[in-house]
C-alpha cells in the first residue's frame, strides 16, 4: 500500500514542478522582454573625422559620430524594434558595435567603406545601460574608441525600477554619465597613461556647470565608463547610493554603498535621494589617475534650483576654438608642447614607434648622416586596411612626389633610411592616412 501513497505524492510533486517551471518560463519571458511594444525606434549615426572642444580651451583631433564625443545619445523602451543607420562620410573605414544588441552586429554594420550606408535591426531584449563604439573589425576597433567615436544607448526596463516602486514616484531628474579618457598618443593608449579623463565630453564639465538639483529630488544617474582602458570608482562627495543596479537592469539590485565599480563598458543605473542642501562633489575616487585629470562634477543642490529634468550624456555641439591653448591629436601631430620634438646626437640610436595607430615620439630631429629606424609596436598585424595594425612611412615633397616609401611593417619589423640632405621631412602611413610624423634634418 505505501507504493500508492508513494506514486500520489510523485505525482503531485511531479504535477507541482510542471507547474512551477511553466510560472518560471512566464516569468523569465517578461524579464527578458520577450514582449515586442511594436514600436520602431529609428536612429541615425554618421561617422567622421573631426576636431572638438574638450574643455578649458583645449582642442581635440579624433573621430566622432554625428559631430560630438560622446556621440548621440540613444533611449529606447524594452521590447522596442531599434533600426540603427550608419552613414560613412569619411575617408577611411569605419562601422558600428553596439552593446544593446544581443546579436554579431559585426555582420550588419562592422567594416563601412568610406562613402558607404548600412543598416542594423534589432530588439531591445534586455534593458540596461549600453555602450556603442566605432568598429571597422580588427586593430581598428580599438584606435577608433580610444579616437573618440562612442556613446550610450539606454533600454528602459518594462518593469520598473525598486526605487521608483518604493517612492511611488518617476525620478525628478535624469543624469546620463559617460566616463572617459583622452589619450595625448598610441604609446600612452598602449600604457594607459591618460592625459585627460572626462564626463561628457570635457574636463570638469560640470564643475564649471554644477548640476542643479533641490534637496529630496530623487536622481537617477545613468552612468557609463567607456574607457576605453581605466577601471572608474563614481562616488558622491558626502553622499551613499541609496539603490544601484550593475548594467542598469533592474534585476541586479543592490543597496547602500559609497561607490560603484566600472571597468571599461561597466554601467550603472544609480537611484539617490539627495539628502541635504550644498554642492555634492561626483568623482572617479581614482584620485590620481582619474579625478585629477578631470573626472570631477558638481551636483548643486539647493532650495531653489532650476528643473532641468535631465543632463545627457552628448558632447558639447559647438565649433573648436580659434585659439586653443592646446591641440591634442593622437593620430597626428598635436602641440609641440605635447608632442615634444626629441633631439637625437649624431651617434644615437635613432628609433621610432609605430604604435596605438601613431608614430612616437611624433616629432624627431636629426643630424644630418643620420640613420632612423621606425619599428612596429603594434601587434595586431593581422587583416587588412584600415582594420590592420601594419604600418609603413611614406614621406611626400611639397610637389606630391615622393620621396621614398618603406614596406608595409608586420609586428616587430623594422625599417631604416639614412637622411643625407637637410629640411622637413613630413611623413604619413599609407593606409592610415590621419597617422603623421615629422623628422627634421639639421645641417653640421
Ligand atoms: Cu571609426
């Protein structure tokens, strides 16, 4: 008789379970966004070569999407169809990596010829806080992020967020933060020596224009460390986050803590009320690394703020200044200030980089006799284009004639000429053409 009651109970166990992973599958499909809003959301990204403010009067030469760094700033609902164009005005290849998609958009929009337009479709599945960057394919994809061509793409979660639930109420303002670095060269993005390190697009940004907030405003910090190589540490200055989500989705709650922790792509959704009055300091706590160089904010935040509503995460849309008091160009030739010109001794080792997609040091000077060597630094030797880290030197006379050509260098080459006669000797690589040097011959 206990075989009975045995196979009931099994069967009601087995009848329980069956039950049980049906709710699970239910429940898993709407976390996931299975459910299409049939809305189509279209977006339009046209890839550059470009020069921007980047604060204090400095100037940068990189490459963007639609004219800023970061590039546009994309917000989409779960479940939405996003069609993303990608137009490539430029003349040298780029393309398109976009983290929101669960999909290889290498096969729809990586590796855009210059003249060229692609299309990638896809649905938002999973809702969270998203990196997109340039992608040409191989070595390229790195140089064009570390370039500048990146941004966020937002998915907003069909469930909504604790906090939100807890407060009865949407956020009174809307932060979307992107952390970032510029580098001065190739050699500095290979070591990750920084020379600057910004939110949206600028040095101290919103230090100069503090962040305007009332006391007991629920914010929402969409933050996005796009590298493209430190590790951020965002904190307050007098404030602990009150509900943080890792990648902004908001099943991956947690609560309570004086920093988030961000690696390069690494994202947050940051829910806070803010708990007093006075300016509250927001900062990379990578004091040295990071803060000084300008990843500081202000959140100011008083009885009579203005409402903004939201801070976005683009670039400053306006054109460089006459008169910068730097140029920093990390393909080609930036400030003699920056890119210093090092001076070699008759009888030195004369050796130049190619490196990180630059020459370094960018400017050299000689005697003349001198025999220089460039050696290729770049490993990824693999590919073709624009998508390779092969490199050559190609010295071009005022006329257009060349004066000489080397080979295309694979990783670790080596090519050397003597310099016999005096003058400027600008040089570029062949398929990078943005890549420029400068070897000056001086006489006895
Ligand atoms: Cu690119």
């Amino acid at each position: 008789m206990g075989i009975t009651i045995n196979q009931k109970r099994y069967r009601m166990i087995a009848a329980a379970a069956v039950t049980l992973a049906l709710l699970a599958l239910v429940l898993v499909g709407c976390e996931r966004g299975a459910t299409s809003t049939g809305e189509i959301r279209r977006f339009e990204l046209i890839t550059r070569s470009d020069t921007l403010n980047i604060g204090d009067r400095v100037t940068f030469e990189g490459f963007t999407f639609n004219g800023t760094m970061p590039g546009p700033q994309m917000v989409v609902n779960e479940g939405d169809t996003v069609e993303i164009t990608v137009i490539n005005e430029d003349n040298v290849t780029h393309g398109l990596s976009i983290h929101a998609a669960n999909a290889q958009t290498s096969n729809y929009v990586g590796n855009i010829a210059p003249g060229e337009t692609r299309t990638l479709t896809f649905t938002a599945d999973y809702p969270g806080v998203y990196m997109y960057h340039c992608a040409p394919g191989g070595h390229g994809i790195m140089a064009h992020t570390m370039g500048g061509q990146f941004g966020m793409m937002v998915v907003e979660p069909a469930e909504r967020y604790q906090m939100e639930k807890d407060l009865g109420r949407e956020p009174d303002l809307k932060v979307y933060l992107i952390q970032h670095e510029v580098y001065a060269d190739g050699r500095d993005f290979f070591d990750g020596k920084a020379l600057y390190v910004m939110f949206n697009g600028e040095t101290f940004r919103y230090v100069r224009e503090p962040i305007p907030a009332r006391p007991g405003d629920f914010v929402r910090f969409y933050y996005l460390n796009v590298g493209p190589n430190l590790t951020s540490t965002f904190h307050a200055v007098g404030g602990i986050w009150d509900h943080i989500y890792y990648g902004g989705n908001p099943n991956n709650l947690m609560h309570g803590t004086q920093s988030v922790i961000s690696g390069p792509t690494d994202s947050w959704v940051i829910d806070w009320v803010v708990p007093d009055s006075g300016p509250f300091t927001l900062v990379s706590h990578a004091f040295g690394t990071q803060a000084i160089k300008g990843a500081i904010g202000v959140l100011d935040s008083r009885e009579d703020a203005p409402r903004v509503g939201e801070i976005r995460s683009e670039g400053r849309d306006t054109p460089p200044v006459d008169d910068p008091k730097r140029f920093v160009s990390p393909f080609g030739l930036g400030s003699d200030t920056l890119d210093v010109p090092v001076r070699f001794r008759s009888g030195d080792r004369t050796l130049i980089q190619m490196v990180g997609n630059s020459y370094y040091p960018k400017r050299a000077e000689v005697p003349v006799g001198t025999t220089v060597t460039w050696i290729n630094e770049d490993v990824f030797d693999m590919l073709e284009g624009e998508l390779t880290g092969k490199h050559d030197v190609v010295v071009v006379q005022a006329n257009g004639n060349e004066r000489f050509r080397s080979e295309l260098l694979d990783h670790a080459e080596t090519f050397s000429t003597t310099f016999t006669e005096p003058g400027e000797y600008e040089y570029i690589c062949s398929i990078h053409p943005y890549m420029r040097g400068k070897i000056t011959v001086v006489g006895e």
